[in-house]
C-alpha cells in the first residue's frame, strides 16, 4: 500500500474526528434513501386502486376483499426494495469505515476483503432481541406498514371515499412509519460502522485497544442506555470505556444507539 502507515495517536485522532464527521453525513444520506426505498410502491398502490375504481373515483364495497389482497404484491415489493437498500446501506457503511482506517494501521488488501465480507455477514446474520435476522426485521416492518395500508384503504371504501381522500391517508401511513425505517437504517448502519471499526482493529498488529464513546445528546434519559454504562464501565482498568477489539458487546449497545469507537495506540493515553 503506497500509504505510509500512522503510528502517533494524534494523528489517529484526527483521521477519526474526520470520519465521525463525514460518517454524519453518510447516515443522514442513507436514512432518506431507505425511505425513498420503502415508499417507492406507492405508486403501485395509486395504480392497483385506479384500476378497481369507477369513473367517480370510488371503489364498490364489493370488491373491499380483491383490493386488500393485492397489497400482497405491494407488501412483497417493500421487502424486495427494503432488503435490497439495507443491504447497500450496511455494505456501504462497512467500506466507508474499512477505507478510512485501514491505509493507517497497516492491513492489506486482502485483509480489507476479508474485513468487509467478515462485518457483512455478521450484520445480516445478527440477531435481535426478539430473535429476527435482518431480512425478517425488514419483513416484519413491510408487514405493520402494510396492515396499516389495508385499514386506511378498507375505512375509505365503506365510507365511500374517492382516491383522493385514500391516497391522501396512504401518505399519512408512510409519514406517520418513517420513523421506523430511519430507525432500522441507522441502527444497522451504524452498527456495521462499530463492527468494522472494531475488526480492522483487531486485524491490526498496532491497535490493542479501542475507546467507547457513547451517543452522548443522541437520546432522552441518556444515562439509563446501556451505552452510557459502557462508556463509564472500565473493564481492564486502563481507564473508562477502554476495551479489547475483540469485545463484540460494544458493537450495538442498543437500537438506534449512536456511540461510536477509537482507537488507542500510545500506551500513555491510558
Ligand atoms: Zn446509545
């Protein structure tokens, strides 16, 4: 690698005060591109209904069943899209990190694969608290969104509302949801960027330890997160929120957590 490799902590340092930076950004970015992901079937969904109403804009009572089982196909396509946008959102997360760090501590090339494929699969792989890979989290998501499509449309149907008034309540679903897909998005995305941050360490013959640091300012009630103990936590007595790059309990401390990881290089920082 032409790069010559860091080895002063303060320029460690300032290569990660430039990554949290940039790294801001990139979440931001992607937070907006998975709603765009997840919502892109709205157009389906003004099309499916168009196609069952009458030239009033209405849809009969009678065809209520045959309309609500076509958002099968729209729920199907959410997953597809929203599969397919964390996936891009974790792959990019993990290379933006792996890019950043590995030119300085001194891995490879073919470390650098390893590393990204490594924090890849670990990331789809994971498990939630309620025992869910990824795949079925975002299936889950397309499942509550979709319900809520099926209440709105069936309301405005027995009403005998026209279009207009169901896409207009379809939209408040979608706004009233983005939470939800802004919260998986930056829980799995910066969660790849602790986990990367963390197995390049630990590929590295110069990082022995890492830093904590948590989402200070990130939530309300910051103190009762678990992040908030692991930064105060100091488990080898080098000091609070110093840790092993091996220590995978630092990697998501909780959904939506924005804590993020240092390294420590120089001895005497400890
Ligand atoms: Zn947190």
């Amino acid at each position: 690698m032409a790069q010559k490799v860091l080895t002063t902590q303060a320029e460690l340092d300032e290569i990660f005060a430039k990554m949290k930076r940039d790294y801001g950004a990139l979440t931001k970015k992607q937070e907006a591109y998975a709603i765009r992901e997840i919502e892109r079937v709205r157009g389906d969904v003004s099309n499916l209904l168009a196609d069952y109403a009458d030239s009033d804009g209405t849809i009969k009572r009678r065809r209520l069943r045959q309309v609500l089982r076509e958002l099968d196909e729209v729920e199907m396509a959410m997953r597809a899209n929203g599969e397919q946008a964390l996936n891009k959102i974790v792959k990019e997360s993990t290379e933006f990190t792996t890019e950043n760090i590995a030119p300085v501590i001194g891995i490879s090339a073919s470390q650098v694969k390893i590393v990204n494929e490594h924090v890849f699969k670990y990331i789809v792989k994971r498990f939630d608290a309620n025992g869910l890979v990824l795949s079925e989290r975002i299936w889950g998501l397309s499942g509550e969104i979709r319900d809520e499509l099926s209440t709105a449309i069936r309301s405005n149907i027995i009403k005998g509302e026209g279009i207009k008034s169901m896409m207009k309540d379809i939209s408040s679903v979608y706004s009233a949801d983005s939470w939800k897909v802004r919260r998986l998005a930056r829980t799995e995305s910066t969660t790849a960027h602790r986990a990367a941050t963390s197995y390049n360490a630990q590929e590295s013959d110069i990082v022995n330890w890492v830093q904590f640091h948590d989402g200070r300012g990130g939530h309300r009630n910051h103190e009762k997160h678990r992040c908030y103990e692991l930064a105060n936590e100091d488990r080898y007595g080098k000091g609070t929120g110093i840790y092993k790059p091996k220590d995978t309990d630092i990697w998501l401390p909780h959904p939506n957590c924005t804590s993020y990881i240092t390294y420590i290089i120089d001895e005497r920082w400890l």
